[in-house]
C-alpha cells in the first residue's frame, strides 16, 4: 500500500479483515462463512502467514446473521480423521479410518442440534473458518479446507468468529492454488488488485459470500459415499 493509503486507513480507524475457503460435501442454506482474524497492524507492506494446523470445533451458538460462534469445545485434528461427539456438551473423542483427505464431525447424541466447523491457527491460535448446523442422532458434516482467502479493509469492525453471509467492504479473493506466496496491493480509492492474474477475483459490498468461501464439492461427496460403502 502507498503511504497516504495507509495513513487514510489508520485514521478511518480501518480494521483488516480475512476470511478462508472451505469445500463440503453438502451445503445447509444456513451455512455460514466466519471472520478468520482482524487485525489493526498493517504498514505499507504487511505479510499475512498462517499453519497448516487444523482443528475440529462444536458450539451451542445458533448461525444467525450478524452473530458471533465460538468453539465450546475443540480437539487439533488431521485429514482422514473424524470428530465424534458423544455429549451434550459438545465433547467428544478423535478416531482415525474416516473419509480420506477430508475432516468430519459426526454426532451421536440423539435429541441435540449444534454449530460445527473448522478452525485454523493464525498466530499461537485457531480460529473458526465456517459454521455448519449439526444435527442429532449420527449426522456426518465432511470439509475440506481450501487454499483461497478473502480480505477486506473495513471500518465495520467484525471479531472473529462473526457469522458473515454478505461482503461489507470492497474485497478481494485470491486463489493461492499450490503456491505459498501471492502479492496484491490495495488503494483505498482503487480497491484491490494483483495484475490481472486469473488467481484474483473482486468482490463488491453485498455480494453473497456462502457459494464462495464454503463450496459444495462432489468429489468430497463421493468420497463420503464411498467410505460409507465400505464401513
């Protein structure tokens, strides 16, 4: 960023906000994308990093727009790996011998609806990518975190955690592909922008995030099939 950007941001009281992409094998319409992370410390060149480290999460919190989720219970979680809870507490144990390539939570207690996703760890901490409504009685929600991320400035502070149905600033999503590193740059009269490259996409006030940030995936729904098959 140019320094008058900068300085403009800073005095706006502008926060950074980023989100991070998901594929699922199905989709509920509530199915919410969350804020990642925000952050106020952003200079002229400011490089976001992140771990290959994820978790799996449950919540007694409802998907309501505008609403916040935070994970009552997270367990560190790798692919191949099922969440399986067991209380009405949401606290559960990780066994192995599930869909390959992919993370899922499945619930076992009858009679008990919750709020379950991935999180990943920006920083020393994990943060809830997305939220799914987990239903009762041996419902099985399969994901597949993806390398694309969402960002936007915006003086409309949102926490982590946030239930964000629609983009409220100007953004940009970038496809990171199987590359570690992309450069972009922001202008705040300008907007985002990386030099055409197909990796990058706009994404205007209201667009609707779900079909973006939390993609339906066949592939991962075939996986699942397929493991049930042989279970």
């Amino acid at each position: 960023m140019d320094r008058d950007t900068v300085d403009k941001l800073k005095a706006g009281l502008y926060y950074l906000h980023a989100f991070k992409a998901v594929q699922a094998s199905s989709i509920d319409k509530t199915a919410a994308p969350l804020v990642w992370f925000r952050t106020n410390i952003y200079l002229k060149t400011t490089k976001i990093k992140w771990t290959e480290q994820y978790q799996a999460y449950t919540s007694r919190d409802s998907l309501i727009p505008n609403g916040t989720v935070s994970a009552s219970t997270a367990y560190n979680i790798d692919f191949g790996q099922i969440l399986v809870v067991n209380s009405e507490a949401g606290t559960g144990d990780v066994v192995g011998r599930g869909v390959p390539e992919t993370i899922s939570v499945r619930n076992n207690v009858i009679g008990t609806e919750f709020t379950s996703g991935i999180s990943q760890m920006v920083g020393d901490k994990a943060s809830p990518l997305c939220a799914l409504p987990l239903y009762g009685a041996g419902h099985l929600i399969t994901m597949a975190p993806i390398q694309k991320v969402l960002v936007m400035f915006s003086a409309e502070s949102k926490v982590a955690g946030s239930v964000t149905y629609k983009a409220f600033s100007p953004s940009g999503l970038f496809n990171f592909g199987k590359e570690t590193e992309r450069e972009v740059q922001y202008e705040i009269n300008n907007g985002w922008s990386w030099g055409k490259a197909i990796w990058g996409e706009t994404v205007l006030p209201g667009d609707e995030l779900q079909s973006l940030l939390i993609e339906r995936s066949v592939v991962l729904e075939d996986r699942v099939n397929y493991w049930r098959s042989i279970s």
